[in-house]
C-alpha cells in the first residue's frame, strides 16, 4: 500500500522524499536505473520527514523489534526504534554476525541468497516491523518475515522508502501488509532527455504472498533496467 492511499495524499513530504532520491543509470551493472537513497539522507528535512511519517504510522502499535534487512534497512531501521520506544534487530547477509544465528534462504533471478539473525534477538510474542528501502520482487522481504516467524514474532507489517508501482494492488507479501512512501524515480535531471523509459515489462505472479519476478525494461537506448535489488 502506498502512503498517499492512505492518508498522505497530497503531502508535500512525499514529493520531497521522491526528488531528493537519485536515479544512477548503468550502476551496478549496465541497464540498471539504480535508485540511490544517500542524496534522501544528505537533507536532514527530508531524511526526517521520511523517519517522521513511519515514526507516526507505528508508534501505537506495540512493536518491540524493528528489523533491518542488509545494508539500507540499517539506514533508516535505528531511527525509527528509537523513535517508537522498540529494539532494533540487523537481519544480515552470511558470515557477518557472530555467535549463533538462524538463516532463511532466498530464491534470486539467478542462484539464492540467505538472511541470519542472531538466533537470541527476538522472543516469541513479540510484535515486529521489518524495513527496508526498496521492494521490488518481494523476494528478500519474504524471507524476513520467515527468519521472524521461525522465533515466534508476530510480523505487523513490512515498510519500504520505494516501492515499484507494479507492487500496487499487491500490498501483502506471505499474508503482510506492506506500506510504501513512494515509486521509484525513472530518471534524473542530468538524465532527461537521454534516457526515457518507454515500456514497462511486469512479469510477478503472488501466489501465497511471493513474488517471483518483477522486471521494468528500457526501450528507448536499449537493454534491461532493473531497479535496486530487493
């Protein structure tokens, strides 16, 4: 669910968010329209205002664990757990957490990836919210919300900074709701006029909360563009 369906239509923060988000083109690799939230967090208005409106959606609802997913859930996840009196749980790639850990594995396009959590972090009962700054096929969300039910949390809802409108319409990921502030940028003011996007390719099936592919394609120079890799 996008925040300007509920509630914030028309609030000037959105807007600010959205431009103060730089698109990258070709980075990491070539066709990729990378979405770079480190201009958002060099505006302290703007990076507060993004904290403010989650800060505001989730400080009465009982949530005791923030849980941030590897490396820009970090950026915003401390923050808001401090904010709204919860603690905030890293959710990491392999091998980067000491002590004892459990794992979640997840499908990527090519190959898999896994999510570890130190295995002490969150007790059964407790009420949690996983962030992130951008979902796109749902697939690293997923197996947060996994990791998290195998200890016994209760999953709120999962919050994202950009969300691609193919997700709209799609709010819930494995039963969850997902709340998004805005849609990814599809180019940047040096870019206007070099690159347009012309045609977007969805491919996503949610069967039983998963999304298997999502993909937004670039006609106008040719080649692929996937957005950030969430």
């Amino acid at each position: 669910m996008y925040a300007a369906e509920n509630g914030l239509k028309g609030d000037p923060r959105l807007e600010a968010i959205h431009q103060a988000i730089r698109v990258v083109p070709d980075f990491p690799k070539p066709g990729i329209m990378f979405q770079d939230i480190t201009t958002l967090l060099l505006d302290h208005k703007v990076f507060k205002a993004t904290v403010d409106i989650f800060v505001y959606r989730y400080r009465d609802m009982g949530i005791s664990v923030v849980a941030g997913i590897e490396a820009r859930g970090f950026m915003f996840g401390p923050s808001i757990a401090l904010a709204i009196g919860a603690k905030f749980v890293p959710l990491r790639k392999p091998r980067k957490l000491p002590g004892k850990v459990i794992s979640e594995a997840y499908e990527l396009e090519y190959g898999t990836d896994c999510l570890e959590m130190h295995i002490d972090a969150v007790q059964p009962g407790e009420r949690a919210l996983v962030i992130d700054d951008l979902v796109a096929t749902g697939g690293t969300l997923s197996a947060a919300i996994r990791l998290l039910e195998r200890v016994g949390a209760e999953v709120v809802e999962c919050a994202c900074v950009i969300g691609l409108p193919e997700v709209k319409g799609h709010c819930r990921l494995n039963g969850k709701p997902v709340y998004i502030l805005v849609e990814p940028r599809l180019v940047d003011n040096c870019c206007r006029g070099i690159r347009q996007f012309s045609k977007i390719v969805v491919k996503n099936t949610f069967k039983s909360g998963t999304v298997t592919s999502i993909y937004v394609n670039s006609m106008s120079l040719g080649g692929d563009a996937n957005t950030n890799d969430a």
